[in-house]
C-alpha cells in the first residue's frame, strides 16, 4: 500500500513567498512519527500570478519519472529543476520511496 504526504503551503500576503522543497529523500523524522521517514515528490501545483492569475500542475509519470506540465493551453515535457525553481508553489504530493 502506498504512502502518501500532501503538503498545503498557505501564501496569506499579496506576494507570495519563494518556497524551496526537495524531489526526493523528504526526511519526516523530526516532524512526526510516520511509517516511512523519506519521501518522494510526484506532483506540484503553483500559482502564476500577473494580470490574469493561474494554476499550473507538475506531475511525475510513475512508471519512467518523466516529468509534465499542465497548464490550461497544453501539457509537456519539462525537467525536474523547472519543477523545483517554482516559485509559488501551493500544493505539493509526496510519495513513500521503498526503501
């Protein structure tokens, strides 16, 4: 059974922060008790602001761990650090790594 770890980052200002977060090896020991203590990150939402504001998902195939953007126009292919240089991201999915 898969482990998941959902991390909602609440931007309350009107510019919202830099958050940085790893892709991989999320060690939770010094948070909390859980069953696996390193996790894998397979998906982003952020927030592109400007004139008109919108959403854009990050989403890591698991079956080759490419990784995709989706946006409203289209979805394609994009490299794990234009996935960690998000600047605003909101939402981020993480997975148990076995270990």
């Amino acid at each position: 059974m898969a482990s998941h770890l959902i991390l909602s980052i609440s931007h309350r200002k009107e510019k919202s922060p830099n958050v940085t977060f790893p892709s991989s090896h999320f060690m939770l020991d010094d948070i909390l008790r859980c069953d696996s203590s390193s996790y894998e990150l397979f998906g982003v939402v952020s927030l592109q602001n400007g004139n008109s504001p919108q959403y854009k998902a990050f989403c890591r195939n698991l079956l080759n761990s490419m990784w995709y953007l989706c946006s409203n126009e289209k979805v394609r292919v994009v490299n794990i650090q234009s996935v960690l240089d998000q600047p605003s991201a909101h939402i981020l999915f993480y997975s148990a790594e076995i270990i």
